[in-house]
C-alpha cells in the first residue's frame, strides 16, 4: 500500500520500470500495489504525477492503484486536481509529502484535505519521518514537517479522517512519535517501510500497538519490495500477525477501493 513510480535523481534507482516491478511482485506473490508518482513529492508538478499515475492505473488495472498527491503550497488548485481523479475507479487516496514539500503536516494549507477527505472517507497516506539527529545522517532539517506527532492534533480535529502514517515515523525518535499518536487515535495507522531496517522493528511495533493498525508497503522504487516483505515473514510474530500485517489490513482498511 505503499509504493512509488517515476525516478528520483537523488537516488540510486538501477531499474525503475514497470517490467522489473511486476516481476519482484511476481517473486513475492503480491496481487497489487498503490502508487503515487515521485515528481509530485520533490517539486510541484502536482498535475504531472497525478496525470502519469492514472494513466499507469488505466493501463494496469487489478494490478495497480493510485494515490493522487496533493500540494499545500497550491491548496486550490492542488484540491482541485485531487478532486478530478480521487472517485475515477483504481485511484485509493490521497499521498502527502510535507518534507519534499517543507509544509508542516498541521499547517492550515492542509485544511482543506483533511476537510474534504474526512467529508468523502478519503483515506490518507502521509509521509511522516524524525529529523533524525541520534543516527549516522545528518539532522534533516525538512523532516520537520514531516514528524508524526504533527499529525495528533490532526485526528482529534478530524476523527472521521483516515491516515496512514508512513515508515512509522522514519527512525527511532519518529517510530516513538507514531507509535504513541496510533495508541492514541483510533483513525491513525502506521506502514512498515523505510531505509531503517533494525533488527526487533516488526516485534517492537506489534508489541506495542497490536498487528491491527500495521501495514505493509515496499516504498519502492526507493527500497526493493523483497526487504520489506522479509521483514515480516522473518519476524517473530503469529502467522495471523504477519498476515494481517501482509494483505489483511490493507484490504480492510481500503476495502471496495481495491475491487
């Protein structure tokens, strides 16, 4: 329920295509998967991704689903572009990146989303990570916006909203964040994804906030969905966890959408 198409100049990204995708999908058994394109996220050619995506959606049907991203920077237009995709069939939510964007995820340019999403039982994917000054990067000034607890103040204006808080924070400071803002909110849920692959994450976060409100994402093109899903199969939880954690909440949590 996590994923991305599009390249990121940034990063090492060796085999961005759809034909390398499908096949590490077809290694891992994995049905589908939900996309938002990466040139909305780092710039504000919101227009651009949402058109490619659906244009991906159309082409794939069953196989893959779309996010469209929002800008708060453009919060009328940006609305506006969701507002054209967010019903057509294979579209499943919308995605926010408040890093790549440097708006902070409780910044009243948000507003109108929330609104509208909490009014339509639109389901949210936000990029939530710590500034990360305890590991070996460097203090990432931007995941400012982006920290989990941003989003508390979020689900107790909007208790009909549902979001997803994805990578569960980022790092440790954020898996903390996220873990505490989920416990807390009923409508708030985590993914597993992320470049932080510490040993005990799977065991940790089921402990402390059940298997429930878990679900898995690969966030590729960035990490290779395989890391992800070895992740969960290898923790030491219940086959009932993992499999809620692998497809269940995901098909619970986005129902019809993924018909």
């Amino acid at each position: 329920m996590h994923a991305h198409i599009g390249d990121y100049a940034n990063f090492y990204m060796p085999d961005s295509s759809l034909e390398r995708l499908f096949s590490i999908y077809d290694q891992c058994h994995t049905r589908c998967c939900i996309v938002s394109h990466i040139a909305g996220l780092y710039s504000h050619n919101f227009e651009y991704a949402n058109k490619i995506t659906a244009e991906v959606v159309e082409a794939y049907p069953g196989r893959i689903y779309g996010y469209a991203v929002y800008d708060p920077h453009y919060a009328e237009s940006s609305l506006a572009d969701v507002k054209k995709y967010i019903h057509r069939k294979g579209f499943c939510g919308v995605k926010v990146y408040p890093s790549g964007h440097a708006y902070p995820l409780d910044g009243e340019q948000y507003q109108p989303l929330w609104e509208f999403a909490s009014r339509e039982d639109v389901r949210i994917l936000a990029h939530t990570w710590d500034p990360n000054p305890k590991s070996t990067d460097p203090f990432d000034w931007d995941s400012l916006f982006a920290q989990p607890m941003l989003l508390s103040s979020v689900a107790e204006r909007f208790p009909d909203l549902r979001v997803v808080m994805a990578h569960t924070g980022g790092h440790y400071d954020g898996n903390r964040q996220a873990i505490k803002a989920a416990k807390t909110h009923k409508n708030l849920h985590v993914d597993i994804c992320g470049e932080p692959i510490e040993y005990g994450f799977i065991e940790w976060v089921v402990g402390e906030l059940g298997s429930d409100k878990i679900m898995y994402g690969s966030d590729q093109n960035w990490i290779d969905p395989r890391a992800m899903v070895g992740r969960v199969l290898a923790a030491s939880i219940s086959t009932v966890d993992k499999e809620k954690i692998l497809f269940r909440n995901a098909e619970k949590f986005f129902g019809s959408l993924l018909a």
